[in-house]
C-alpha cells in the first residue's frame, strides 16, 4: 500500500488525481491522509470525488473515505474494465481537472473510448477547455487519436458545459511495460520561430450588447502587435446557464521551416472574467502572461509541465519550461512513488532518467 500525505508540497487536488490514474494503471493501492490540508476548505470535494467515481467504475476499485470533506482516502483498483463514461459533474466543477485523472488511463484502453462529462469548461484555478484541445492534446496526438466537440461553455457557479472526447488509443495497457522501448518520447527543449498567435475569447450570451468578447480579443490583439506575427483571436457568445467570459491565447512555433506535429511548440495562457473586471484587463492580463512565456524562450509553458509528467513517466521525455513550480515537484514526488522513473530537475528542463 502506497502512502500519501497529501499536505506535501503544493498539497492540492492534483495530488488525488495524478494518483488515482497512476493507482488506475499500475493495480498499486494507495492510502492519502491530510487531504487539501493546507486549503481553506480542506478534504475531498465534488470533482475529486466525481474523479474517484469514475475510476472506481473503470476498475471496480474498494474504497475507504470517498466522501465530501473526507481527509482520508484509501483506494485498492482491480482489474480495468474499459468502456465509455457519461459524467454530469453537477456544477461548475472542472470538466479539465477531472480529465487529469481519467485522460492518462484512457489512452491505454483496449478499444475506443467516448468520454461525456457535463460540468464547467471554464473555471478559476483551472485548465480551461480551450487550452486542454489547442494546447496539450496536440501533444499527445502520438499516443491516441482524439475527436472533441464542446457543445456547450458552462460557467461558475451552475456549469451545464459539455465536452465529448472519442479516444482511439495506439498503446493497450497490456504493453505498458514495453513502452520504454518505443521512441515516442516529448521532446521540448528548443522554442524555435514564432509562427502565429490563435485564440478564442468567449462569453455568455447576455454580455454581447456590451461586446465583452470582441473588447478582450481586441485589447489582447493590440498588445501582441508587437511580435509581429499574425494574431488570430475568435471572439464566440454561448447559451449558458451562467454568466461568465475569458480568453485563451496560445502561441505556435517552428523548428526550422516547419512545426514538429510529434512534438509541437505550443505556450498556452489564459485569464477568466470576473464581476468588476473589465473586458480590456481580462485581455490584457492573457497577452501579459503570454508575452512572459514567450520571451522566457521555454519551449513548454508551466502549466503543460505539469500536465505532461504523467505522459513523460510512461514514454520518457525532456522539456525545457518557463518556470518549476511547486505544483510540478508535488506532482513529481507522487508519479515516483507509483512508476520506476525519476525525474532530473536543472535549471528549468525536466528529464526523466532511468526509463
């Protein structure tokens, strides 16, 4: 039985989830203690449950403590059982957080997948769905074949967004061990040319008389003027069952004269409306953070670091990024304890080494 202690480090929900997929994979048990304890509100909430859910009807998993609050979980998987999940989060909770735990076990399926959660697509402290389709899928193109639709947004606090994932996978579990043998490694050392800039700002329904995604785009277009290279930021109104807007801005680049689709350059931002935020600081505060990811020429922004760990401890890999946070070293210490891989740290480059 794996030990936890989930005040470590960053001490957050991350800590459940990447555990949870590791146990998911490997059939190793784990107990964590001091859940969130360093939170306001520590222990388990409604999304790391809907995470334990759904992986315990992936693997028939016997739990102890899967319970809102609880500080305590002990989680023992059998054998997975793969097949297609239909998941309503129930509220705004993270759609993307909860794919941190299921995304890593289902790229190993036996057969295709369809992934349904219902829950919020755009959230405070989290992976927003645009960043999660235009700037990590990309790098996992080589592992699984991935379709997406989001047929809806959902903001805090009622959610009601959708996103459909079909999954083809092209590694089974039952080769897992075999893995260290393929050249499929993330390779992210070298940020290369600045090619163009995408996005899509995005808002409710009810904030289109006052033009709120039109005036993020445009005051996040006018500040990235300055790389000179084309800006293209959509600007999208949604049906929702809430109010809210946000951008998400990524930038995309060469290695020479053409983008590597194996192991594609792509530094993703983004920032989220709130009330008595203006539209214009919304995009401003995205292209500000986007400039800084730019300009540290990392080939891999922070927050794909620390989405990419897991991938990385399967396949191996070597990525410069823009900042080690201490979300990566809590996410580090837990894939270690679960996998025969170790991660070296020097300066900003990540690289796995024994594997």
């Amino acid at each position: 039985m794996i030990k936890l202690d989930g005040s470590f480090g960053e001490g957050g929900g991350a800590l459940v989830r990447i555990a949870l997929a590791l146990s998911t994979l490997t059939g190793k048990p784990f107990e964590i203690t001091n859940i969130r304890k360093n939170r306001p509100k520590p222990g388990l909430k409604a999304q790391h449950l809907f995470c334990v859910k759904a992986l315990k009807e992936l693997c028939h998993a016997v739990t102890v403590g899967d319970e809102l609050g609880s500080e305590r979980l002990v989680y023992e998987p059998h054998e997975i059982e793969f097949k297609n999940l239909n998941i309503d989060i129930g509220t705004a909770g993270s759609i993307t957080l909860l794919l941190q735990a299921l995304l890593p076990v289902a790229i190993f399926s036996d057969k295709k997948l369809h992934i349904k959660i219902t829950g919020g697509t755009d959230a405070l402290y989290a992976m927003p769905v645009d960043y999660f389709l235009s700037v990590l899928l990309p790098q996992l193109k080589k592992y699984a074949h991935i379709d997406s639709e989001m047929p809806k947004r959902g903001y805090y606090p009622a959610g009601g967004g959708q996103l459909n994932l079909k999954i083809y996978p092209k590694y089974s579990l039952s080769i897992i061990n075999e893995l260290k043998k393929e050249n499929k490694r993330i390779e992210l050392l070298e940020q290369g040319k600045l090619l163009l800039i995408k996005g899509v700002s995005h808002a409710s329904k009810d904030l289109m008389k006052a033009e709120v995604a039109e005036r993020q785009a445009k005051t996040a277009r006018y500040s990235l003027s300055k790389f000179n290279v084309p800006v293209k930021i959509e600007s999208e109104y949604s049906e929702t069952l809430s109010t809210g807007s946000g951008i998400t801005i990524w930038a995309i680049f060469s290695i020479g004269d053409e983008i590597n689709f194996d192991n594609p350059v792509i530094l993703g931002v983004d920032s989220l409306g709130e009330k008595n935020k203006k539209a214009e600081n919304v995009g401003l505060e995205a292209a500000n953070n986007l400039t800084k990811e730019i300009e540290s020429k990392a080939a891999a922004d922070y927050h794909l670091a620390d989405q990419l760990l897991p991938f990385m401890a399967f396949f191996g890999g070597k990525i410069r990024t823009s900042a080690i946070t201490e979300h990566c070293k809590t996410n580090i210490s837990v894939i270690e304890k679960f996998l025969d891989v170790k991660f070296g740290i020097k300066e900003n480059t990540i690289e796995t080494i024994n594997i």
